[in-house]
C-alpha cells in the first residue's frame, strides 16, 4: 500500500491511497490521523472516497510528526569518507516538525548559509506505539518507509559539537512522495529488514548511490533503541542516516545553488523532485 498526504485548494490536506495513477482520497485530513486509527491497513484499503489524479497533485510532506529522529553515521561508506570510526551506538539528533517540506516542493537556499549540503535517507515511519520494545517487537511498530534529504548546512552544522543547528533550518527536508508498507519493498514479515537502493541526483548528476544492506543499525534496531528512552508515537519519522557521496565529503567540496534540481530517490519508494531557490526574505 502507498498512502500519501496532499493539500487541497481551500489550504487543508487530506490523506490519500494510490490506486494506479490515481490518488483515493481518505477520510482523515493527513497520513498521521490515518495511523492512530485501529485497524488502519483495513481501512485505508477499504476506502473508497474521490479519485484525484496524480500527476498535478500537490503532495504535502508524508507525515506531520510530532518526533523526528535522525541518525549519522550509519552507512560504513559514509563512515569511511568522513574518516570516523564504526559507532556502537545510533548517533541522534532530532529535527523540529517544521523543518519538513513536501516531496516537491521548492527549497530555499538561505542567505545565512554558504554550505547547503544533500543527504538522501529512508525514513522510517511508526504505525503503533513503541515503549521499550525490542527489535522483534520493534519492526511490527513500523508502518512503512519514505524517502528523505536531510538537506544540511554544514557551516552552520560545524559551528559547534552540537551540530542540531545546522540540521533545523525551516522547511528544508524533503519527506514523500509516499508512505510505503513493508510489503511492497521485501519486506513481507515486518522484520523491519529492507534492502534498498537510496540515490541523490544534483541536476541529473548521481553524488550519492548506495544500499541499505550498508546500514549498520537497520530500521527495528533503531526503533528498538530510541524507544528506550521515548515513547514513539504513530506518524513518527526516523531519519536513518546517509551512504558517501555527500558535499563535504568531496575535494573539492561542493555545495547546492539557487536554479539546481535535486532529485532523491529510494528504489520502491519514490523520487522527491525539489527545486532550489534564492532566499528573497
């Protein structure tokens, strides 16, 4: 099943089941409402409201969490660029909700920032309460998976150890086009396991291209592990870190622009098309 969140017209969202090209309006006003209902793979399935068309649908960010998790240092080749060694255990940070963007939407290229740098990742979205649980237990908590740049200003990140600041700049993570239940992807038992390739793309260029069989902690492990500490709630988003080919691991370093297009695509999932645009504030 693909669900996604669009906006209407009037400026409310709606949560939506794609059927083909055609986008199944539901009867909950965003994906995250959908998730703390009981039952909601039956109901979501069972739907039958008005059809919209994809193509031409304004796709808001998937989820509206009120949790967003992030992990570094996840891929061995990201590990490896950046010259760090292997972690024993997931490196956090979390994003604020209004950091989040739609899958399409354009990007701002803020004034304050010289470093603007890509990270695609697969996002790991909660459909049922996670309360120090443990991995077994951890995967049946997951809904499904998205896709997600942890777009990231690396001046502003290296300012300090405590990096959140670069990692929070407002709606500048892209999160869609689709929530993606495990099924689909490989997945079938919800071992919370999938095997996926993750691909970022600056104007048709790929900078990064990895497999999520490179991930050290996979998706229930982490799930597993926050949730010793908090309660993950339905529609909550867990980043689950970048392979290499990032901007700031490159010599010369590289960063985006106003006018470039970067693309960010998870095999199974979806591809985020974002434009990037000058600051005008």
């Amino acid at each position: 099943m693909r669900l996604a969140t669009i906006r209407r017209p009037d400026g409310t969202t709606a949560a939506a089941r794609l059927d083909g090209d055609e986008l199944v309006l539901l009867p909950h006003p965003h994906v995250v409402a959908l998730l703390t209902e009981p039952g909601w793979r039956e109901a979501a399935a069972a739907a039958s409201g008005d059809h919209l068309a994809l193509a031409g649908a304004d796709l808001a960010p998937t989820v509206r969490p009120t949790k967003v998790f992030c992990v570094g240092w996840n891929y061995r080749s990201h590990i490896e660029e950046m010259g760090r060694p292997l972690p024993e255990y997931p490196t956090l940070f979390i994003k604020v909700p209004d950091t989040l963007t739609g899958p399409y939407d354009d990007l701002v290229v803020p004034k304050a920032s010289s470093e603007v740098d890509w990270e695609v990742e697969l996002g790991v979205v909660i459909g049922t309460p996670a309360r120090r649980v443990d991995t077994a237990a951890a995967a049946a908590c997951i809904a499904g998976y998205t896709v997600v740049n942890d777009i990231s200003m690396r001046d502003w990140q290296n300012r300090t150890p405590q990096f959140d600041q670069g990692k929070n700049f407002e709606a500048s993570t892209p999160v869609g086009p689709f929530l993606v239940t495990g099924d689909e992807l490989g997945d079938p038992k919800g071992k919370g396991t999938v095997d996926l390739e993750v691909t970022c793309r600056v104007d048709g260029e790929t900078m990064q291209n990895g497999r999520t069989c490179d991930l050290l902690f996979k998706p229930a492990d982490i799930v597993s592990y926050v949730s010793q500490f908090t309660t993950l709630q339905p529609g909550d988003l867990i980043a689950t870190g970048t392979p290499s080919g990032v901007g700031a691991g490159r010599n010369p370093k590289v960063f985006l622009a106003p006018g470039q297009v970067l693309e960010t695509a998870i095999e199974g999932i979806g591809t985020c098309r974002n434009l990037m645009v000058e600051d005008k504030e």
